[in-house]
C-alpha cells in the first residue's frame, strides 16, 4: 500500500489499527514493515502496539483524549476525576485521562498526553455509557454516580465525609442520587455503599437532593 492512499483512507480516523490497512493481497507482516518505516520516518505515530495516529500535517482529525484512552485499553471507561470534570463536578483541569476496567492496570504516556488505567472486577464495570465527546467522535465514559463510586471504591479511605468533602464537589444537583444509591447497592460493597449515603446527605445539605 502506497502513502498516498494510506493517507486518503485513514486521514480523518482519529487513531487506527493495523488491521484496516490489510486488504487485497497484503500480508500482516507487509503492512507492519510499511508501518515502522513510516513510524521511522515520522509519518505515523505509534501509540502502543497495533495502534497508531497519522502525524501532522497528514491527519486531519484531532483525536479527543477520551477516544484515545478507550482505543488504548478496550474494555475500559473513562471514570474517576476525569468523568467528574467532564461532568462539571470538580473544578480543576484534570491533567491525567483516568479510566477504569477488568483490564491491567498500566499508565502510558504518548504525544498526546498521559493515560491511566485501574482495575476493577468485572462484576462492577457498569455505569457508563457511550457519549458525544468530539464532533464526529463518541467515548465510554462513566455517569457522575458511577465516576464518583469508582473514585471511592480505588481510594484508601475514599468512603469517609472528610474524603468527600474535599473533592470540593460542585453542581451536586446534576447527580441522581437514587441512582448512585442504586448502583452502590448492586455492587455489593460495604463502602460504596456507606459512601453513596454520606453524599446524598450532603446534597442534601446543600439543596441538590
């Protein structure tokens, strides 16, 4: 396959694998050889194995942060304070992408910034949907309930009011507090459950119940 045509078929693609440029007769090994020269070159970016972004100027679409953390680790979802953000519930600017998932915990830093992942069991990935990150671009990210359960739940100490209370939680109006109720419940765990109700008191507190 020639760059041209590379570049024709992948150029608005956020991020893309290898395997979209196998077709006709081209062989796996050819495309990884084309790919590390073009990788070389400075042509391509490679961001871990198997995935890689056109370099400027050739790509002509950004990828937003959350797409490339959910390509880097399928299976995963945005959550903890970077949902939060996204969510308009803490006020800083979240510098690290955080996500969360059954997958290994691992933290990787590309060109286009750093990308933590956490672990938790399969049974509680739940709670998150895909949204509308980007024009044309769509991520998994966790609903404020679940962003703020996975927060505790990977916290030491992240079920207590004092944890709580400094996250410096905003906008307490736009969580559902039946449905982080709800999600603590089904999870089984003691402390997101003990967590869930301490917010919700604090919401109520300050009028978003």
């Amino acid at each position: 396959m020639k760059w041209p045509d590379v570049v024709g078929l992948i150029s608005r693609e956020p991020v893309f694998r290898s395997s979209l440029l196998l077709s006709g007769t081209v062989s796996t090994a050819q495309i990884r050889l084309q790919l590390a020269r073009w990788v070389q070159s400075g042509r391509v970016i490679q961001l871990r194995r198997g995935l890689y972004l056109l370099a400027p100027p050739w790509r002509k679409v950004e990828p937003h942060p959350f797409l490339m953390a959910n390509a880097l680790q399928p299976g995963s979802y945005v959550s903890q304070q970077s949902a939060l953000a996204f969510h308009g519930l803490i006020p800083e600017h979240v510098p690290v992408v955080t996500s969360v998932g059954p997958g290994r915990p691992e933290t990787i830093h590309n060109p286009l910034g750093t990308f933590q992942f956490k672990h938790i069991a399969r049974r509680l990935v739940d709670g998150y949907s895909q949204v509308d990150v980007a024009p044309t671009q769509q991520a998994f990210v966790a609903g404020p309930e679940k962003a703020l359960l996975d927060l505790v739940y990977l916290t030491p100490g992240g079920d207590s009011e004092a944890y709580l209370q400094s996250l410096r939680l905003q906008n307490l109006d736009t969580v559902r507090t039946q449905a982080l109720l709800t999600l603590a419940e089904r999870s089984g765990k003691p402390r997101l459950i003990r967590a869930a109700r301490r917010f919700v008191r604090m919401a109520e507190h300050d009028g978003g119940g």
